[in-house]
C-alpha cells in the first residue's frame, strides 16, 4: 500500500529524532535549525508534491519595509535553487520549498535539500534585506535633493 507523503514526512523525522509538534489532515510542524517548519503533502494518482514553509522571521510594518523586502525576496528568488521567497497576505515574510517525488526513496534526500535551502535563504534574507533598505532609502533621498534643487 502506497503512503502518503505526510506519512514519508515522519517517516523522516522519526529517523532524524526531530518530533512534529502538531498536525493536521495533509501536514505537520516540526523544528528545524531554530525555525518551524510547515510541511504538507499533497497527492493523486498522477503525482506527488511536498511543499516546506517557513514563516515569522520577519514583518513588513510599512511601505518603504515592504519594497525593500520584495526587492530581496526577488533577487535571492532569483539566485538561489530549492526555494522561493515571498511576502504573504499578512506582510510576512514566507520562504517555500514545493517539490515532486516520483519514489518514496527520494523524500529523505528532497527534504534535507529544501530545509537547507531554507535556511541558506533565511539567512541570506536576513543579511541582505538591511542592505537594500539602506539602498532604497539613499537612492529617495537623492530623488528629493535633486527635485529640491530644481526650485
């Protein structure tokens, strides 16, 4: 009998000695390297997909967090591999990892991909989003110097 891919998903942790924290009908929350870790598995009988979330590292509170943290989730979307970052309906900061799986063999390998990428991407986010914050903050203030000297 075929599992389910939240079945697999344990099946891994277990192996790892990480305990799920709480669970649902297609997920489960687990701790991995000091973030919580969404995972859900979704499935028919064509294919299988694993998708990985990691939010609550960081809140947009106002217009000039909010272009900067879209300027660095494009660009780190763009340069790294396993996952995507984006800023969700609440203005938090979501960094994703969906994949398919064609053998239940793969799920150990597919899941330690995705969780280092997501952790290669918090940290990365994290490193670089004051970096564009100060950019998108001096490239306004020259904006208003030159407008300023127009008068």
């Amino acid at each position: 009998m075929k599992r389910t891919g939240k079945e697999l998903i344990k099946q891994v942790l277990d192996k790892w000695n990480f305990p799920v924290l709480a669970e649902n009908e297609t997920g489960l929350v687990f701790r991995y390297q000091m973030s919580y870790i969404q995972g859900n598995a979704y499935g028919n009988d064509d294919s299988d997909a694993i998708a990985l979330n990691l939010e609550g590292v960081f809140s947009a509170d106002n217009e000039e967090e909010m272009a900067a943290a879209i300027k660095t989730c494009n660009e780190l979307t763009g340069d790294l591999l396993h996952v995507k970052l984006y800023i969700n309906k609440e203005n938090k900061l979501t960094i994703s990892s969906e994949f398919f799986y064609k053998e239940e063999e793969d799920i150990e390998y597919l899941l330690e991909m995705g969780l280092k990428s997501m952790v290669t991407a918090k940290r990365r986010f994290l490193n670089r989003y004051p970096e564009i914050a100060e950019e998108i903050r001096l490239m306004s203030e020259l904006e208003e110097s030159s407008l300023g000297e127009g008068d």
